[in-house]
C-alpha cells in the first residue's frame, strides 16, 4: 500500500513523457544522445518526480474535498514525507545537471525554479498554464545544452549538417521547445476543470492547438530535414499523426460532453500525447533513431496509466 500510495503521488505513469524531452533537445542541436544527454534525462525525472510531490503537497487541502482518495488527504503519506521529498528530488535534479556542466546546470536552476514557483503560487493564477509550458520547454533545452556542452565524454556527431557550438544549443532548440510549449500550455489550459468539469472553450481551443502544432511540425521542418529521404519524411508525418490521434480525439470528446471524467481522459491523453510529439520533434531534426527509442515509451506509458493515473 505504501508503494501505490507513492506512485500515485509521483505520478510514475507520467514518467515515460519526461526522457523525450532531453532526447528531442539532443536531436535538435544535431547530435546523438551522449552521457550528458543520460544526466540531463535523470536530472529531468527528479524535477519532474520533485514537482510531482510538491504539487499535493500545495493542494493537501483543496484534494481533501475534490479528491479524497488522493495520498495525502487519505492519510497514507503524510504532508510532511511529500514535501521532504520534493526538497530530496529538487537537490538530486540539480547535482545531475551539475554534472552535465554549468550550461545545463543554469536552465536546470531556471527549471526548478518554475516547478515551485508553479506548485507554491501560480497554479492557480492566470499565469499557472504559463508557467506549467515554460517547465517543459526547459527541459527539452535542458537536453539541448547538456548534449551540446563540450565536456561531454560521448562522441558527438551530426545528421546532416555540422552541430552548433554550445554557445549556439539554446538558439537551436528554440523552435522544438517552442512547440512542446505550446502544446503543455494547451493542455495544462484544459487540466483546470478536470475536477469540475463544464468547460467547452479549454477542450476546444486545446484540440485548436493540437491540429496548428500537427501542421508546423510537419511544415516548418529545418531545411537539412525537408532535403532527407521519403522514408524519413514519412516518418515524421506518421509520428505527427499519433500524436493528433492520441490528444485529439479525448479533447473531442471533452468537448462535446466537459464531463470532469472524460476532461480528466483529455488531460491524459494530452500528457500521453508529448511522448509521439517528442519522437516527431526528433524524426523532424533528422535523428530517425532517436524517435524511434522514444516512440517505444509509448506501450510503456500505456500499460502504467491503467494501474496509476497521469493525473
């Protein structure tokens, strides 16, 4: 009981959508995932688990009335273990990134810094959806800039033109991250009313989002990509139609009946989305493998979210 009660709390079956976003900051800088990019990936799960933690913690009181079941209003972790944990997750996620080098500690800093400021204050402020899509677009730029980082001991290499420099993975990562933004930003929107339900705008204006990113991921492609091969290019369209189909259709169906139940579908359904969106960011930048290790998150998250909730 104690494990399921820590797994509910952390969230783990949204665990499998944190590694693409180092892996697709790798792919966006043009170069393969090296040692630095594994930091960058255990540095993102402690935040992401840390934010996790922090989040009930914040709302120990509002769950008690909307979700009683939940940890720690049930009484099966105490608010005390839930915050100490977070502390523990944050100081891990930055000793990681540390060792990644001091580029990659500096967004992870920035990172942490979001993820409490959007638990402790924001989240419930016209800001929180905001600042939830800022944590991620860190995250991909925190795999940019510990990939890019020239003490990484892996050897680099490109996919169809030379890598930037370090100095240059931020600028390089900007259009990727800028997209999971978006995307965050959307359905964060939506997961407001997932306790109450009765929205139509957030569900419908998400799926709005979703079909404008589905379209620039496949058109606004870098030139080296537009250039590659018709398998690859069919890669990319493949992935990008997961990834409409899995947060598309539990936004529809949120917004024709904003239920809290099928509001709560949609919200999965777009957190389960970014692993396809992620591969597809990947495949776009060149880098076919990378998609195709984080498209294999996908069955995994699957099977986990049956058991735990994503949300």
């Amino acid at each position: 009981m104690t494990a399921r009660a820590w797994a509910e709390l952390l969230r783990v079956s949204a665990l499998f959508t944190v590694p693409g976003d180092a892996l697709a900051g790798a792919a966006a800088v043009g170069r393969r995932p090296n040692r630095s990019t594994a930091l960058a990936v255990g540095a993102s799960l402690c935040l992401y688990e840390a934010g996790m933690a922090l989040n009930d913690w914040a709302d120990r009181e509002e769950d008690a009335v909307d979700r009683p079941h939940r940890p720690i209003p049930s009484g099966r972790i105490t608010p005390r273990a839930a915050l100490t944990a977070a502390g523990a997750l944050t100081a891990a996620g930055l000793a990681l990134a540390a060792r990644a080098g001091r580029p990659a500690l500096t967004v992870a800093t920035g990172l942490a810094a979001m993820v409490w400021a959007y638990d402790l204050r924001l989240k419930h402020t016209p800001a929180g959806p905001a600042a939830m899509a800022a944590a991620r677009g860190l995250d991909l730029l925190l795999g940019a800039t510990a990939t890019a980082t020239p003490t990484a001991t892996a050897r680099a290499t490109t996919t169809k033109a030379p890598a930037p420099p370090a100095r240059a993975a931020v600028p390089a990562a900007l259009p990727a991250a800028a997209l999971l933004t978006a995307h965050t930003y959307a359905v964060t929107a939506v997961s407001r009313h997932e306790a109450q339900g009765g929205s139509t705008t957030a569900p419908l204006a998400a799926l709005t989002a979703v079909a404008a990113l589905g379209g620039a991921v496949v058109r606004d492609r870098p030139a080296e990509t537009k250039r590659a091969s018709a398998p690859a290019r069919l890669l990319v369209t493949a992935l990008t139609g997961a990834y409409l189909r899995t947060a598309g259709r539990p936004l529809a169906h949120a917004a024709l009946n904003p239920s809290p139940p099928l509001t709560q579908r949609a919200v999965g359904g777009g957190i389960r989305a970014m692993i396809p969106l992620q591969a597809a960011l990947a495949a776009r930048a060149g880098a076919s493998g990378t998609a195709l290790a984080v498209m294999g998150l996908v069955p995994l998250a699957r099977s986990l979210a049956r058991k735990v909730s994503p949300t």
